[in-house]
C-alpha cells in the first residue's frame, strides 16, 4: 500500500507541478485523502490539534528533497523550491485545509498560483 500511495504521489507532483490553482479546487488534504493518505501520515498523530501543521519531514517522506522539488518546479519564474530563504516550512505556503499562499508575496509580487 505504501509503494501505491508514493506513486499516486509521485504522479501528482510530477504532472502536476504546473497545474494552477483554483480557488474551487479540493483542498490539499482532501486530494491527499483521496490518495489514501492518512491524517496521521502528515500529523503524526491520529486527531491533531486544530491549527497544527505537519513538519517538513512529514511532507518530505513522500515527496523527497526540497532539491528534487526545486528540478520538478525548474520551469517556473521564480522555482518557489529554490528559494533565498532556503528550505522553509512547507506548510508556509501549502495549507492542508485553508486555501494555499505564496509567502514569498510578504515581501514580493510574483504571479505564481499554490496548490
């Protein structure tokens, strides 16, 4: 089932990685639920507290290095992955439940949408 669910992973990020997103999409834990991704996959416990988000090394277990995110990301002006900042928490930008931000657009204007 694992070797499944990081394929099904693996997938999305790559086809994915220059879909924009939209306002009326599924949420990211939805679209991870619907890969059999279990709440305490990310969380690291079965009911987590409200507000908390999961560590990067929860998000990395499946997708890898923010390196191999950066090479997936490469044709994007600028590669959100290869960031000034380094490796931030990726749930900076990526929320769970909420809709997704660019946080680089605190201090910058890019125009590059988050899923």
């Amino acid at each position: 089932m694992r070797n499944t669910m990081l394929a099904a992973l693996a997938a999305i990020a790559l086809l994915g990685s220059s879909a924009v997103f939209s306002a009326d999409a599924p949420a990211l834990a939805d679209r991870h639920a619907k890969m059999g991704v279990k709440c305490e996959q990310c969380h690291a416990v079965k009911t987590p507290a409200a507000g908390t988000r999961p560590k990067n090394e929860a998000c990395l277990a499946c997708h890898q290095s923010y390196e191999a995110l950066a090479a997936k990301t490469a044709k994007l002006d600028p590669n959100p992955h290869k960031s000034h900042l380094g490796n931030v928490r990726c749930a900076d930008c990526h929320s769970g439940h909420a809709q997704s931000r660019l946080m680089c657009n605190d201090c910058h204007k890019f125009d590059l949408k988050v899923k």
